[in-house]
C-alpha cells in the first residue's frame, strides 16, 4: 500500500504544479482529504494489529537463568513473550514467606538478559495456600504480603510487565472456598468477603509499590464464575451461591484490587473458559459477557467505571486440547470424549489457526496459548503448529480476514461426540 501512496503523491505533486494558484490550492486541499480517508484506516489497522501480543505458558514455563542463557532461540519461536516461573517458587498464600535471598539469583539473571523480540513478559504466582491459611491471620498475610512484593520485585528486575496470577489453586484447600477456610464456623460468608475485599486491596498496592504501572494478568477474572452469570440470577439466590461455590470469594478480592488500582495500572481477564472453544461466534460473544454480565453481577457500583476503563480483555488458546494431544494420551479421562478428537488431523490445524486467529482478533492486548504436552523450549512441538500459529499472526498483522470457514467440520464433529460423552 505504502509504495502505491508515495507514487500516487509523485503524479499528483506533478500535476498540481501545472495548475494556476487558485485550482493548485484547491486540488492540494482535496487529495489531502482523500489521502487521509485512503491512509487512515490503514494505519489504524496496523496499530492495533501491532499491539496483539501472543504470550506462550506451559509446563515448559522456563526460569529466570534458562531465559538468560537461551533468549536468542526463545526469540525464535512466534512469540512476543513468555510467563516464566521463578526458582525463589510459585505459590503466594503459604504461612512463612521465602526468603528474600531465594529471589536473588532470579532477579540478577532477568536484569542482564534484554530482548526486542520478547517484549511483553511476566512472572507467575499461583494462588495456592497452605493448610491452615486464614485471611483473618495478620502474621498469615504479612507473609503473603511478603511474597507478592517478591514477586513483583522480580518482575520489574527484568523489565517485565508484571505478574500473571493463576487464580485456580493446585492445593488441597483454595482461598476462594469460604466452605474451606480455618474459621467458616465462626464468621459468616458476609465477614469473609469483607475480609478478603481489603486483602484484594493490600494486594494490588504491594505489587503497585514494587512495579509502579503495573499489569496483572489473571488466567480467569469474573470468567471463573460463569455458572453463574450465564442465566439470570436474583441478589438473594447468588449470596448463598457464592457462598457454596469454588470460587465464590474470588469477586470480593478482585473488587478489593479494583478499589486500589491506580490509574496506570492494568488488569487483564485471560478468561481461560477460551481454551473450550471452537466456534467464532462464542469469541464474538466474549465481550459483552465479561464487560456487561459479568460486571453488573459482580462489580460493587463504586467500581464498574474503574472496570471499564482498568480491566482489558485477553484470551486463551489451550494447544493440547485443539490439537487433540492431552498430555495423559490415552489415561487422559477426556480422550475420545472431546468435539476436537473427531475433527481430522488437518481440519484440527485449522481450529488452531482459526482460535489464534479469533483469539488475537477479539483481545485487547494479549492471547496466551498454553500447553502441557508441548515444551517450545526443548523443540518438542507438534508438527505444523508453528507455521500455523504464524499463519494466523500475519493474517492479523495485516487485517485480513481469516479465510476459511470451519462450522460444518464442526457441527459434525459435535454430534459424533455427543454420541459418547455430555461434555462437547
């Protein structure tokens, strides 16, 4: 397009110059009308496509001195970041904090290692707690607090954008189950939320302390409670809901993070429900879903202006599952049992594409594809999955549509499944 516009101005310039001063003022003025109606759209195309970013996670997530001593072949790969995962550990809500010491090493190797390729990076921190854990406990939370500033720290060490929070615990017992926390007999889900609200608050201006302008990417905000959005529910109904759900003490931590968000700071719903699709029209819908459903829900009124202007859309893409390739093979309980598995091999490379595609085209800012069978550090990847994956960048780079339609497989696809299991 560039080069068409530069020789368009060329022949115009020509021409304009033959004409007397009057009709040159006039014909100037009208092809610089009609070079911005031609020039920016274009233009404001390419900035929002340069501003999708795809950030790869996995089991492969690499710690700090793997992303030092490898970053110019990590570079390689189609990505424009990765979450790593930090030697120091992983999990926020433990009884006594690491160590300071722990993060050292971890912060010496993110600030000597630089890249223009791998711009938008982040930190995970899990939410898992230990046993006996209470957000009542000021000694349990000095030491959470310890660690988010740890983890933050870091973060900013390596010029990173922030901290990506898995919100889904991986410990026997979950900060979001009020059902399971140490003094559910004595205060009531109500005093439990108020809790957690003020601790969602201390939260965010710790990490805001360590990383001024930071960004919080969770792999799941409201999304976490959609059983519960979906449909139409009364105020009395979602207390006692909330109340038995596991992540029912989720939106009071996420409205405490809002009440303390400064402006420059920035939270991302990664709205991990995304792995599960495999329809266009479901990305589309993803919108209205997290910025009017959800919030009108869950958002406190002091903060659903906040909401909007604070809290960016993101999407997820979960290779193992578009690609059928669960980590457990065949002991995988799902294999077999996924709309995915009926597709053909060929038809199931299109679905990556088209998720890439749809996922980076209805995102703020980020797409993170993750995997537990796939280590892209280690060259273990599927064939064709990065020149797919790439394909569906250019086609975004450069506004095009993505080309193919895939309902029919998919349709097809869906009854064969339904055919041997509820979940398709």
């Amino acid at each position: 397009m560039l080069k068409r516009e530069i020789s368009f101005l060329h022949k115009l310039a020509n021409f304009v110059g033959k004409q007397q001063p009057l009709r040159r003022f006039a014909i100037s003025f009208g092809a610089i009308l009609l070079l911005l109606l031609l020039f920016l759209p274009i233009t404001a195309v390419e900035t929002q496509a340069k501003s999708k970013k795809l950030i790869e996670y996995g089991w492969d997530a690499p710690p700090p001195n793997f992303f030092r001593q490898q970053i110019r072949e990590m570079e390689q790969r189609p990505f424009d970041g990765v979450i790593l995962k930090l030697n120091a550990g992983k999990e926020v809500f433990k009884k006594t904090a690491y160590p300071t010491s722990a993060f050292t090493q971890d912060r010496r190797d993110l600030a000597a290692t630089t890249s223009t390729k791998l711009t938008d990076n982040f930190v995970v921190m899990w939410s898992g707690m230990d046993a006996g854990w209470d957000w009542f406990d000021d000694r349990d939370w000095a030491a959470a607090e310890k660690n988010i500033y740890n983890f933050a720290k870091t973060a900013k060490a390596g010029r990173f954008k922030g901290i990506a929070f898995d919100s889904e615990p991986y410990t026997t017992t979950s900060p979001w189950k009020y059902y399971q926390q140490p003094q559910q007999q004595q205060k009531t889900f109500d005093q439990y939320q108020q809790q957690v609200r003020q601790r969602g608050a201390q939260f965010v201006r710790v990490v805001q302390s360590a990383q001024p302008g930071t960004q919080v990417l969770a792999f799941g905000l409201l999304s976490w409670l959609k059983d519960l959005w979906a449909t139409p529910i009364e105020a009395t109904k979602l207390q006692q809901q909330l109340a038995r759900h596991d992540y029912g003490l989720w939106p009071a931590f996420v409205n405490g993070m809002l009440d303390a968000a400064q402006p420059s700071t920035t939270i991302v719903e990664g709205h991990e429900w995304a792995y599960y699709f495999y329809k266009t029209a479901w990305f589309d819908a993803t919108r209205d879903a997290i910025f009017n459903r959800a919030r009108r829900l869950f958002v406190a009124p002091k903060n659903q202006r906040k909401y909007d202007r604070q809290v960016k859309l993101g999407q997820a893409v979960y290779l193992d599952l578009v690609l059928d390739a669960l980590p457990g093979g065949v002991k995988d309980p799902r294999t077999g049992k996924t709309t995915q598995h009926f597709l053909s091999p060929a038809d199931r490379f299109r679905l990556l594409e088209h998720n890439v595609y749809h996922s980076l085209r209805t995102s703020d800012r980020y797409t993170w594809l993750y995997s537990e069978s796939a280590d892209w550090w280690q060259n273990q990847i599927p064939p064709s999955a990065e020149a797919t994956i790439r394909r569906a960048q250019a086609k975004i780079r450069r506004g095009q549509p993505l080309g193919f339609d895939l309902d029919s497989a998919v349709d097809k696809a869906v009854k064969q499944c339904q055919a041997v299991s509820e979940n398709c």
